[in-house]
C-alpha cells in the first residue's frame, strides 16, 4: 500500500483501506479499477496489503531480537506445493501468457514434466481434494516436498517472477536458519506468523462470485486449473464493488490471536502451514 496518494491513471479510484490485525491497524490507500474488472485486478491490491504486512511483522521479529533468515539464492521454499486463489491462478497465467515465446515454453515444460511426475505418483487427486488428518501438516503435501520438485519460476535458486509472485510466498519468512528449510520436517522452522492470509480472502471472494467452495490450488496445477475455468477467468464485476466485497472477506477473518492460518490447497483454508514444523512467533 501506499500512502500519501499516488497519481492515478485515469480510470482508477482511490480508496482507504484499514485492516484491523493483533498488531494494530494496517491502514494505507490503493488505486481501484472504477471500470469492470476481473477477479484477477485484486492480486495486485493482495500483494501490495500482503507486502506492507510481512514488513510490519519482520519489523516486530527484528525488534524482538529475530533475523530473518531468507536471503536471494536460497529457495529451499520453493519445493513446497504453493497454494494460491483462483484469481492468482489467472494472473499467473496472464503473467506467463505475457513471456517471450522461449520463456513460456521452457515454463510449461517445467509445469507438464511435475504435473507427469504428479499423475505417477496418482497424486493430482488429493493435491486438489487434500485428505484431512490431525496432523498439522497434510500428507500430501508432505509427500509433494519429498518429491523436491522445484518451481517452474525458480531459476537459479531465486524467484523469476519476484515482483509478481503469489502471496504464499510473500508472507513466508522465517527466522530459523536456512539450513532447516531444506529439511523441514526434521527441524522446528521458526515461521514468522503473518496476521492475514490475503491469498485465503481472494479464495473466499471467488467462493462468494461462483457459490463455489472455497479453495486453494497448488502452483503446479494452475494451468489445468484454469483451463477448466475459462468461463471465471473472463468474468468481469464493477471494480469498485468487487474491491468492497474483498475487503468484506479481509475483514471478519482477523484472527483473535496469533495462530497460523496457514495455506493448504482444496480446503476451506485454515489449519496447516506450508511447511512442517513451523513455529508460533509468540511461542518461541
Ligand atoms: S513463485 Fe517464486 S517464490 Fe514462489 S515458489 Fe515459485 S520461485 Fe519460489
């Protein structure tokens, strides 16, 4: 978010945005599409409220006495299955729509070889219907990590896509050393804990537009994801309005303390972490 207001291009309408969080009000000001607007014109409002989030909760761990670990070149996350909403799924397609036709291949080259390595080990099934257990972690997703399938945006150990990259891997930092990260089921992973997970409201905004249940998708399916929602990925509502209905979802899910939300795909979103082990920043 920014604030003092920006310029805006034409078209596009300024609004307050105040999101109440344990830490205190996160308040700041977004450009809107005043025009009709996709599902996919609230990722970058996402990502912008996401980003001065994580920058406020790294800001707490620092005055804690906590280094965040992560650093460029370490992408031991980038192995895990990513959630992301349904209009991240569009935007990520319209992003890797958008590349040089060398890049795009090389990508979706990436994406069939996983999603082959996926139907081999029969797991596309659960990834988008995930079985619950008591265990904080599912087991597919546990079982995803095993497979060490890195994303297709990773290159070189550091994001392609930085600037646009999903709100699961935005509001994932962690305090432990990075050491742990590529083994951590073995290792409690210090997660900094984030207040809201953005990509949950987009994924609850979608569920109240199409009736649907809500739902996250593992980066790696995307492409089949969206191709079966091409009808959804054309869909277009007055900006503002949709704006007010996303912010209608950041709201009522502020948790009353600090438990991680967690990101776990297919499922009303709610109760594990991205990774095993992950610890409570107030319990450290
Ligand atoms: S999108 Fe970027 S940050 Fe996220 S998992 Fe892929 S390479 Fe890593």
């Amino acid at each position: 978010m920014s604030d003092p207001a920006p310029q805006l291009p034409a078209g596009m309408d300024l609004r307050t945005v105040e999101v109440p969080t344990p830490d205190g009000v996160v308040r700041g000001k977004v450009g809107v599409t005043s025009g009709p607007m996709g599902l996919t014109g609230l990722v970058r409002i996402a990502c912008e409220l996401t980003d001065a989030l994580v920058a406020r909760a790294n800001r707490l761990e620092e005055e804690a006495g906590r280094t965040i670990s992560c650093r460029a070149g370490c992408g031991a996350c980038c192995r895990h299955m990513v959630p992301v909403s349904a209009p991240e799924a569009f935007y990520l397609m319209d992003l890797v729509d958008c590349f040089e036709p060398a890049r795009r291949r090389a990508v979706i080259e990436r994406l069939d070889r996983i999603v082959g390595m996926l139907e081999e080990h029969s797991m596309i099934d659960e990834l988008l219907n995930p079985q619950h257990t008591d265990e904080p972690v599912l087991p597919i997703a546990r079982k995803y990590f095993r497979l060490q399938m890195a994303c297709p945006f990773l290159a070189d150990e550091s994001c392609s896509i930085h600037p646009h990259r999903p709100v699961a891997c935005r509001d994932y930092n962690v305090t432990s050393s990075t050491e742990w990260c590529s083994r951590p089921y073995e290792h409690d992973i210090a997660k900094v804990l984030m207040p809201l997970p953005l990509s949950v409201s987009l994924a609850r905004l979608t569920a109240a537009v199409t009736g649907d249940k809500p739902c996250l998708i593992p980066l790696t399916l995307v492409p089949r994801w969206v191709g079966a929602h091409g009808e959804l990925r054309t869909r277009r509502w007055p900006g503002l309005e949709l704006f007010d209905r996303f912010l209608a979802e950041v709201g009522p899910q502020v948790p009353s303390d600090r438990t991680d939300p967690g990101m776990v795909p297919g499922m009303a979103p709610g109760t594990a972490s991205r990774s095993g082990g992950s610890k409570r920043r107030g319990a450290r």
